[in-house]
C-alpha cells in the first residue's frame, strides 16, 4: 500500500510526499507488535520476517495471487496474535514532515 500525503507550503502550492508503507516495513525504526483487546496487557514487540507463529508475525511475500486473482510482485502479511480480540501493530518512526496545519490521506 502506499499512501500519498498532500501537504500545503507557502503560496498555497502543494507538495506531494509518498510513503511506501510496504518498503518501509522492515526498516530499523519500525516497530512491529501484538497484544490482546481489549487492555493489550501482554503487549509485545515481534520480529520482521518471520515465519507464521502463534504470537504473530509480519513478513513479505513476492509474487502471490490475491483475492483479485492477480499476482502482485510485493505483498506485506501481517497476522495478529493468534487468539480471539488478537491485534498487530506497526508503528512507523520514519521522519515524516506533517505541517501544523495538517496533512490529508
């Protein structure tokens, strides 16, 4: 998935930045994690690329056919961990500007 943000700068001209969420989600300063709703009190980090485990995971995988039937070249899995209210989370600490103004998706 790649998201595109619109940023307003001086002049009412707009920058357009791209964050590639999928490129991004092995780098260093992301953060994957899984925990149980509704407290999240067994919060806990988990590794990139992993194989499918109980506490869940997150990996690419290159060439699947989708639920479009299509092959995709690059695909991003990420399962919760592996229990009812289960939920995963990457939190992305790239820099990324955002003007105090705002930004839209």
């Amino acid at each position: 998935m790649t998201l595109v943000f619109v940023l307003p700068v001086a002049f009412s001209q707009e920058e357009i930045a791209i964050y590639n969420l999928i490129s991004r989600a092995n780098d260093p300063l992301t953060v994957w994690a899984t925990c149980t709703l509704p407290t999240c009190a067994d919060y806990t980090t988990i590794p990139f690329g992993t194989d499918p485990d109980p506490i869940g995971h997150v990996r690419y995988h290159l060439n699947d056919v989708l639920n479009d039937g299509r092959v995709h070249s690059w695909v991003l899995e990420t399962h919760p961990k592996w229990v009812d209210n289960g939920l995963i989370e990457g939190r992305y600490r790239v820099p990324v500007y955002v003007p105090a103004s705002g930004a839209r998706l």
